[in-house]
C-alpha cells in the first residue's frame, strides 16, 4: 500500500483564476477626489475588478457609493503604512493627502504614507507580480527655476520646509520605484500629476480652485494670496484619469508629467471664477504660507509623443462643471 499522499487540491480561488481573465486592479487612495474618478473609469471596463484601500483620512465612501455592493468592486478600510495581502495584476498607488492643509496637519504621517506606503505597495508588487503605478506629483520640482518643467529637471525642493513631507516624500517614493525596478525587475510607471480639479474635491479642503468656487458660490471674497502673480496650470479630472490609464497601459516606465499646460496667474484665476459663477463676490488679497512655488507649468511634451495624450477640458469648460457639483453639495441653487 502506497505511503504518499495524494497531491492538495487547487484552491478554489487558483481553480477559478485559471479560467478567468479578469484584469484585478488595486487602487490605494481611492475613495479620494481622483482615486474615485479612476475607479469610475476602470469599472466602466466588464473585465476590470476593482478592489479599493484607503484610511479616510481625506476621501469618503460617499465617493464610491454607487459601486458599493457591486459584484466587480471591493472596499477595504486600510491604511497603506501597514503590510497588506492582496492578489492583483495591477496597482495605481495614490494613497496620500494632495491638498496642502492636509498634508501639512500631520507631517510624520504624510512622510510615512509616501515612504513606508509605496514601499509596502512595491512589496506587494513583488510578491505577485504586479505592475505599480505611483502617482507622484509636480511638486517634486519644487520652486522651479526651469520653465515649464520637462521630466529631466532636478528640481529646486527645501528639504527641511513645511512642505518637505510631501515633496520630498514623493522624491523617496519616486526613488523607491526606481530601486525596486532595477533591484527586483518590478514594472513600474510614475506620473508626475500638475495641479488637477473638478467635482468631488473637497469643499474645505484649501485649495485654490475649491477655495474659490466655495467662496464665489457662499458669496464670500475670493482669497488670493500674495502675490497673486504666481503661476498654475489646472487639468480636469477627466483628463488626469485618462493619462493615468494610458500610462498604466503603455511601454514607458516615465515619470512622465501629465497636466494641462494652460498657464493662469492667482489672480487671472479669481477673476475667471467671478466672471463665471458670482459676479458680484471681491477679491481679497492675503497672505501666503512658506515655499510657495512661484510657476508652474507642464512640459507635456513626453506625455504627448509616448502615451499620445494631452488634455481636452478647458479650465472654462471645466469650472461650470465642478460649479454644479458644489452647488448640489453646498445646496445653492443657480438662481440665487
Ligand atoms: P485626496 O486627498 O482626495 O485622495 C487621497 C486619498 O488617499 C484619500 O482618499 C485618503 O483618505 C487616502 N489616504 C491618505 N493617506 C492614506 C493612508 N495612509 N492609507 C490609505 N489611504 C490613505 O487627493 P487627490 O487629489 O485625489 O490625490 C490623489 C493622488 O494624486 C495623491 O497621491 C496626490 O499626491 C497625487 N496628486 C494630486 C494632485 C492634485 O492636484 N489633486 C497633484 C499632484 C499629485
Ligand atoms: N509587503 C506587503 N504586502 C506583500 C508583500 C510585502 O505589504 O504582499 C510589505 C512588507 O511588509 C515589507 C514591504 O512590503 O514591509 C517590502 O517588502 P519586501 O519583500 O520588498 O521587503 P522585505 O520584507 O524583505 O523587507
Ligand atoms: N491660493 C490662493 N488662494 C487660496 C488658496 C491657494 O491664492 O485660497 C494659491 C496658493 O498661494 C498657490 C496656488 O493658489 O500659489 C495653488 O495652491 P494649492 O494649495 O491649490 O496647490 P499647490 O499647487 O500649492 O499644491
């Protein structure tokens, strides 16, 4: 009589993936204002499943409310600077706050979420093999003495400023992507993201173009803040998120700058939401907080030749759609 065991059963999950061809897609930060955006994009897609990590620390669950439930979609409450174990083909890593008032309210945490993160997320990526799409930000330029910026600037960063977290946690993040890929062959993208807007943003969050269409919408002044001469340039979110798939999709490992190279003053900016949405609102001068990049702009040539991207919405276009988002959450009717 045979001593040797028979061979373990395949477990049902690994039965079932090897008929399946099912794309499982894992989006960190995405209960977020792009994250949610991105989420709604790929789960257009029948063959996507989509599984969704994020803390809460700035996003919601009311952003993903329509998928909740749905059989292609998973919502985990988790936060990035613990291991975690999933099984996915793909990762977009976004977890991380965006908005200044945000990032800047617990900084020890913010430089955690951008190096313990993405390393964990690389980790990840390891182990089953996934490709792994940071995004990084235009930050990493800092002040930039180049204009605009192509993706070979260095950049001109504090190191020991107010926004250091931040900027400086997506330069180790963006490190980090670069030594995983040449240390253990990961597929890794990095999209450096210019300033984006659009509906879903957070009301309060203190950022320029939310802070605007809140305040002209509740009939307060707008606050630019000095000089008002510095420079931004805005992408709409649909946009953003369709950089970031073809991104994902494509050959080029970047980082590849991915706005809107359209260049508008603080002030040029307060005067287009006052001409759009509330005439009748002042602008107010204030003052500015520590480090303020005085331009910025988007070198996009690289995003065009390689992923043959560029942006579609207008910021004309693109603010009476973000209006109409916070006339439904502030409850301010267009009448009024
Ligand atoms: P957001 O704040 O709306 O979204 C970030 C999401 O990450 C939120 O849902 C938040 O709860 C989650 N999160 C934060 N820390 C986490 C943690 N430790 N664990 C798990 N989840 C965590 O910001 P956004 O504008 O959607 O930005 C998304 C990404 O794009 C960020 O990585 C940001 O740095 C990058 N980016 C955004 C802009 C922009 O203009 N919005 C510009 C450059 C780069
Ligand atoms: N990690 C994770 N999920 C995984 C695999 C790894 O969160 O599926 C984390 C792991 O806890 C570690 C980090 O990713 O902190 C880096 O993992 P790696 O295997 O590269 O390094 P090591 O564990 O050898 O330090
Ligand atoms: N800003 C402003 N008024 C506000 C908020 C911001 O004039 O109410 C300016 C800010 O000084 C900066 C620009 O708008 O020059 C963009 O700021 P934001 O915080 O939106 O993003 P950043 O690009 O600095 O990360």
């Amino acid at each position: 009589q045979s001593t040797s065991k028979p061979p373990p059963l395949p477990s049902p999950l690994r039965f079932s993936k090897f008929f399946q061809s099912n794309m499982r897609i894992l989006v960190t930060g995405g209960a977020g204002f792009i994250g949610s955006h991105l989420v709604d994009k790929l789960m257009e897609n029948e063959k996507n499943e989509v599984i969704v990590v994020d803390n809460y620390f700035t996003g919601s669950k009311d952003n993903l409310r329509k998928w909740i439930g749905h059989p292609r979609f998973e919502l985990i409450r988790h936060d990035v600077t613990e291991p975690l174990l999933v099984e996915v083909d793909q990762i977009y890593h976004l977890a991380c706050p965006a908005s200044p008032i945000f990032y800047k309210y617990n900084p020890v945490k913010t430089i955690k979420t951008n190096v313990i993160g993405t390393l964990n997320m690389l980790g990840l990526a390891k182990r089953v093999g996934a490709r792994i799409l940071l995004t990084s930000t235009s930050e990493v330029y800092g002040d930039p003495l180049i204009h605009p910026q192509p993706e070979t600037y260095w950049g001109n960063v504090n190191p020991i400023g107010v926004r250091s977290c931040y900027d400086e946690g997506k330069r180790v993040a963006e490190t980090l992507m670069f030594d995983y890929h040449r240390q253990h062959g990961i597929e890794i993208r990095i999209a450096r993201i210019f300033n984006t807007y659009g509906p879903r943003m957070n009301i309060d969050d203190g950022r320029v173009v939310s802070n605007f269409i809140a305040q002209a919408l509740r009939g307060e002044p707008l606050t630019v803040q000095k000089p008002g001469t510095q420079t931004r340039s805005f992408c709409y979110v649909s946009d953003m998120v369709d950089g970031l798939i073809r991104l994902m999709e494509g050959e080029n490992t970047g980082p590849i700058n991915i706005g809107n190279p359209g260049e508008f003053t603080m002030l040029e900016l307060a005067e287009t939401v006052k001409e759009l949405i509330n005439p009748k609102v002042e602008i107010n001068m204030v003052e500015n907080t520590p480090d303020d990049p005085r331009q910025r702009k988007p070198d996009i040539t690289k995003a065009k030749e390689l992923l043959g991207w560029e942006p579609k919405v207008k910021l004309r276009d693109g603010l009476p759609l973000m209006e109409e988002d916070f006339r439904l959450r502030l409850g301010v009717s267009k009448e009024k």
